[in-house]
C-alpha cells in the first residue's frame, strides 16, 4: 500500500511540475493559413464549432472534447494547437490565461437559439413570442450589457420572481459555459442564457428547475422528454433541427479560434514607447472612478477592465491580465517602492479637484465641515497633515483626543486604496483619508465610525444617508454632484498610467538584477491555485457535494451490484437451463457494453418516461454493471473449491445450505477478495461520467470551477487526488476485511 501511495504521489508532482513548466507548443497561429496540415484543433463535442472547423480547415485534424475546458487543458499541455470555441468562452479564456490569446477575426457567425422538443407547438410559440417581446423591449440588449463584460468585477444579477407552485419547466442547460450559463458561488444557475430561462419560465408563471449535463447529451435528453427545452447558447443547424424544434434567434454569436501566445510576446513585453501604443491594449481601472470615464472617453478602442479596488487592480497588473493600469499620481510614491517592477508611463494624464462627500440634504454638517477646513488651513494643521502623508510618506496616526460625547460621525472609506491615503496597520487604519475626519469628529466631540466599502458604493450610500460623509479623495464631476453635495476642494488629485517596466521598450537593455520580477516558485503557484479554486467564493462546497454524490452513487452500486451478482452467479451455476442461459446472456450483454453507453439508454431510454433522480439510474447503471463482473468472480471462487469439501459437509450432517455457507463460501471469499477489491475501485473511478445525465459528482464539480476560473489542470489534479484517497480508504477498508478472513492472520495474532 504504502509502495502504492508513493507511486501516486510521484506522479501527482511529475503532472503538477509538467502542467505549470511545459513548454509553448511549436506551432503558433496567428492567422487562419496557419490551420493546415499537421495542426490540430480542439472543438466541443457535437457543437457548431467542431462542425465548422471541419469545413473551413479540412487539412486540419479535429480532435473532439466534451467540454471547452478539456480542450483549453489540451492545449495548455500542447497536445493540441488550437481551440475553436464561441466568443463570449474565447474571452474568458483569455481574460484568465495570459499564455492564450484568440485570433481577432471569427470563423463564422452564427445565431443561437431555444431548442423545445417536436411535437410541443404551444411552448414553442409561447417562446417566440417571449424572445420578441424581450427584443423589442431592450431586455436582451441590456442582458448581453450585464453578463458580457470585459472586467472582473462581479456580474450585474435581474431579480426574477419564479413562481413556487404549477408545473415545473425543465431546462437542460451545460453549465460550464460563462457567461452563457453557469453556477454561481450560491450554488444558482446563472448567467445569459441562465436568466433568460428564468424569464422564460416567469413569463409562463412555471417554477423553473435546471438540467446540468454534458453538452452533446442535451438533445437526446430533449427527445426522450428528460427536459422540456433547452436554454445553453445552443446554435440552430439543420442537422439539429431533425431532432428538435427551434425558436427565432435571440442572440448573435461568433465562432473563434484560441490559441497561445508566441513565447516571445510574453517576455519581451509589449515594446510600449508611448501612451498611444495603449489605445487598443487592456486598462484596468476601478469601477465608478474618473479613471474609468477618461478612459471611456480618451481609450474608446482599448478593452476598459472594470475592478471593485485599488489592489485588485494592482494584481491584474502583475499578473499580467492587463497591459496597464490608472492610478492616483499622489499614490505612487508608495507603490513603486513596494514593486520595483511598476513603473509610471508618461505624462500625468489628468488632474481634478477633490472634496469630501455629503447627503444633498445635509447642508448643515457640509457646512460645520468646510469652516473646520478653514481653521485647518489658517492654523497650518493641513499642512502638517499635507507634510507627514504626502510629502513625507510617513506611516504613524497622530493622538487625536476626541470627547466622544455627541453622537457618532459615520465616514465611508475605501480601507485598501493604499498609502499616503488609506491602509492597515496593526489591524488600524490610518492615512490622509482617516485623520482628516478624524480630526473633524473630534471637533464635534463624535465617535468616529468607519464604513469600508467598495468605491462604487460610496456616493450611493450618501445619498441614501447610509453613512454622514465620504472621506475617499472623491474628483468632484458634474455627475456627482447631481447626486451629493461636496465640500470646499482641499487638493487636486492627478491620475497616472502605470505599466510592468518589461513592456516598456528599450527596458530590457537597462534592467539589471533588482529590475527583475522573481519568478513564483511551484509552492507559490500551488498556493494561489488552492486559493482561487477551492477558497474563493467557497468554492470547496461544491466539492463536498459532489464528493458526497460520488460516495453515495460508488457505496449504493458496491452493495446493489454485490447483491444482483450473487443472483446471477446462483443462476449461472443452476442446472435449469432458462435459469442458465438467461444468466449467461445477461453476463455477456453487460460485460460488452459500455458503462457510459448502458447509463445512457437506462436514462434515456428506458425510464424515457419517468420522473426518476438521475441519483438512482446511476446507481441502478453501475451496480448492474458491477453485478455482471462479480457474479464471474463468485462462480470461479466457488468452482475452485474442492468438491470433496462439499461431500465432507453432508457427510457430518449438515445441509447442503449450511454446507455453502459454513463450509464453501469462507473459503471462496478469501480468495475472490483480491480480485473483488480492484472491481471496487473500477467501479469508483467509472462513476466520474454520471455527468451526463445531469449529475453533479465530483467531476462535474471540478467541470464548473474551471468554468469559473479558467484553470484548466488543478481542479483536475485536485480531483485526482480526491479520487485516489477513497479508493485508497476503501483499499484499506477491504484490505482489513482479507486479513480477518484469513485462517492464517488469526493464527499470527494467536
């Protein structure tokens, strides 16, 4: 055992090492003469995409995958050259693996449609109806607003009413495809085409339930009326059309291609001279900011990435899922220290005035405000504080004695913009943002209270009189004040474009040992991993059920199929002949089919037409396919016992039952146990395909949050793992059982 468990280790690391130090595939495609002979491309299973590049690239050879992950894990490992994939999977692809890029212009365009099942007119007119509706209404136009979005921040959700009560609608859906459909960190099926069934089924007044599979196993569940439609970013084709019915288009999609990045782009940087060489890059900016409006305005052909905070912006940067990023200019000093790789390009871009922020109607503590700025200002107080954070980058809070005796002052921050503004210090926050209102509570003997929240939420809670002012170097615009009022100006704020000095050109040449960005090391790598799969948006929850689904289905078929398999075996081995050759064909048909195969006709076919939990056909698939191999087993162990044993039994007295179970089947047990042992674990291993019919085990989990993430190996390798450690408790477990069965163990012991 123990020489087993290392040997897997081993592996476990040569795959993890491989996976994160392979080497760039040799053949780089930047154009579509690159897809000829000798370059394979990457396609979906039963999808537009596989279909296409068979008649745009014939030379090519086309290799099939269940899921655009697997095929973005091919060619992560270079075991492909290319993926074809629809655009909104093309950017978030890319947007999450800076090694892969996608060739600008598309393959084809093409339109997706609802696929309802022939035969249901009605629900297919209701359904024309409601796309037309949503069309002419802006709904879909500001749905493709909402979940087709550049940056990362989080997606803009309708809140839809779903009625609780009336027939429920089944939506087949393969939820690993965002920003289409996919499952959120709550567990909720999301997304586009998530929220469009959502208004399908609130326009129908039915309670909506999603049906997660395999894409290429949806329309054969819509057929066999497992589903009622299907809602999954699927394109209408005449080949499909025989099989399903179609609605009118509600959405017009691209085909493209996704490949990696020559090695040299990604380390010789982008080779920027000026700040016009950014017009058509990538710019992160937060959310809600002047930034993000001059950008908007100035930038309107580069990709604005939209973020929450100063640090996640940062760690875009460095991650280089950015070209460059706005900053404050005053906050740049402090910056550049902490990362010698960063550096400011080009001139200050703009300057704006800034102010606190307060309610519209609460002039009175505006004005209790602007005559402390003013004392501040005469007494030289501000410019001590101007001094000290700004021009100093000192890092202490002053003793501020406040009575606290009157109330509470509640200010709205921004904790993480970064020194001289706002930071944590010894779990306190401090800054030029914090002791300004710090001093100005004092002032009005009120306990100062501390609101940190997101930038975008600031001037939405003033208004709503959530918090009683904005201490967050807030520009004063136009559009602002429309919705607060601001204080007296009390400095003008700059903004800056900040760059990696690798994209820099001519910086290669200059760089010398402490310009470099150190490398992160394979713990690191495997840290950051764990976090962005398993922690981030808890996600590991996902993992328990699916690691609970697949316990549940591999222990149900263990005793089912243990318990069928004697039956068979007793056929089997029986004199009649009926009983006999029943047995044999049985053991024949199973042995030779698929287990994928025979779990999708009991799915699919022989409960066509049953409301039965996926749950159960698993169990029912596997532990029949179990059942076919152990009563093999039990017949040979039996058979190898000596019939004298059989006569000696009757011939002490006992019946020919009690012969068979005191005498034969110890005996048979221990030595079909070793061979018994290794079917569990097959069996174990083989219940990683019940996603196709709409099961959520440990695989499929593992499908979603690298739908998710973009990460193509370590949910994989995560799974792997987890797969591993039951199959190795059970080996444990079966192990005890062999050695308590064995004369000789009890005579060791004795």
């Amino acid at each position: 055992m123990n020489k087993i468990f290392v040997s897997f280790a081993t592996a476990l690391i040569i795959i993890t090492f491989s996976t994160g130090c392979s080497s760039n595939s040799k053949k780089y495609i930047t154009k579509f003469e690159d897809l000829k002979e000798g370059v394979s491309i990457g396609a979906m299973t039963g999808s537009t995409g596989e279909a296409l590049a068979k008649v745009k690239f014939p030379e090519t050879d086309v290799k099939s995958f269940d899921d655009v992950m697997d095929a973005i894990a091919a060619l992560k490992s270079n075991q492909i050259d290319a993926v074809i994939s629809g655009f909104p999977q093309a950017f978030n692809v890319t947007k999450f693996n800076s090694d892969l890029t996608y060739l600008e212009q598309p393959v084809d365009t093409e339109y997706t449609s609802v696929a309802i099942r022939k035969g249901n007119g009605e629900l297919l007119t209701d359904i024309n109806e409601i796309i037309e509706e949503l069309t002419n209404n802006g709904t879909f136009k500001d749905m493709k607003r909402r979940w087709f979005k550049t940056d990362f921040g989080p997606y803009e959700k309708a809140d839809i009413k779903l009625p609780t009560e009336g027939k429920v609608l089944k939506v087949g859906t393969s939820a690993t495809r965002e920003p289409f459909c996919f499952v959120d960190e709550n567990g909720d099926y999301t997304g586009h085409d998530g929220e469009f069934a959502k208004r399908i089924g609130a326009k129908l007044g039915r309670p909506v339930e999603f049906v997660d599979m395999k894409f290429s196993a949806l329309i054969p569940a819509l057929a066999s009326g497992k589903i009622d439609l299907i809602v999954t970013g699927m394109t209408a084709t005449e080949e499909r059309a025989k099989s399903v019915n179609f609605s009118k288009s509600y959405f017009r999609n691209s085909q493209m291609i996704i490949t990696k990045k020559p090695t040299g782009e990604k380390s010789e940087g982008l080779n920027l001279q000026s700040l016009d060489d950014l017009k058509t890059k990538r710019i992160a900016v937060i959310s809600g900011t002047t930034h993000d409006s001059f950008i908007q305005h100035n930038y309107p052909d580069a990709i604005a990435m939209q973020y929450k905070g100063p640090s996640d912006v940062l760690l875009a940067l460095r991650s280089g899922k950015v070209d460059a990023a706005v900053y404050t200019t005053q906050a740049m000093g402090e910056l550049l220290k902490e990362d010698s790789n960063l550096m400011i390009f080009g001139d200050t871009l703009f300057a704006v005035p800034v102010g606190m922020g307060f309610n519209k109607n609460d002039d009175e503590l505006r004005e209790e405000y602007n005559k402390f700025f003013k004392e501040i200002q005469s007494n030289g107080v501000y410019d001590d504080i101007i001094d000290r954070w700004i021009n100093k980058a000192e890092s202490e809070m002053p003793v501020i004695e406040n009575p606290e005796n009157n109330g509470t002052l509640t200010v709205g921050i921004v904790g993480d913009k970064g020194l001289p503004f706002t930071t944590v210090k010894d779990n306190e926050v401090i800054g030029f943002d914090i002791e300004i209102p710090a001093r100005f509570a004092a002032s009005l003997g009120k306990k100062l209270v501390l609101a940190d929240m997101d930038f975008g939420s600031l001037i939405a809670s003033a208004a709503a009189k959530k918090i009683d002012m904005i201490s967050c170097t807030v520009m004063i615009t136009e559009e602002r004040k429309k919705q607060i009022d601001f204080s007296v100006p009390y400095m003008n704020l700059g903004a800056s474009m900040i760059v990696l000095k690798q994209n820099v050109a001519g910086y290669a040449e200059t760089q010398n040992d402490n310009d470099s960005q150190p490398e992160k090391s394979f713990f690191e790598g495997v840290a950051e991993s764990f976090y962005s799969n398993i922690i981030l948006e808890n996600r590991y929850v996902l993992i328990l059920e699916g690691l609970r689904t697949t316990i549940v289905i591999s222990v149900l078929s263990i005793l089912f199929g243990s318990i069928l398999g004697g039956v068979i075996c007793l056929l089997r081995m029986s004199h009649q002949k009926v009983c006999y050759v029943f047995a044999k064909i049985y053991i024949s048909i199973l042995r030779g089919t698929p287990v994928l195969v025979l779990l999708m006709i009991i799915f699919y076919v022989v409960f066509a037409s049953v409301d039965i939990d996926p749950v159960f056909v698993a169990v029912i698939a596997f532990g029949l396919n179990f059942a076919a191999y152990v009563s093999e087993m039990y017949r040979t162990g039996i058979e190898s016992i000596d019939r004298g044993q059989t006569e000696a039994g009757i011939a002490m007295g006992f019946t020919k039952v009690k012969t068979f179970v005191y005498i034969i089947l110890p005996q048979a047990a221990r030595r079909i146990l070793p061979v018994y042992n290794g079917e569990i674990i097959s069996l174990v291993k083989m219940t990683s395909i019940v996603g196709y019919i709409a099961v959520q085990d440990l695989t499929k989990a593992s499908d979603i949050i690298r739908s998710r993430t973009f990460d193509a190996f370590f949910p994989l390798i995560m799974v792997a793992v987890l797969y591993f450690l039951i199959s190795w408790l059970l080996l444990l477990l079966l192990e005890y059982i062999e050695r308590r069965t064995n004369p000789k163990y009890k005579l060791r012991r004795g």
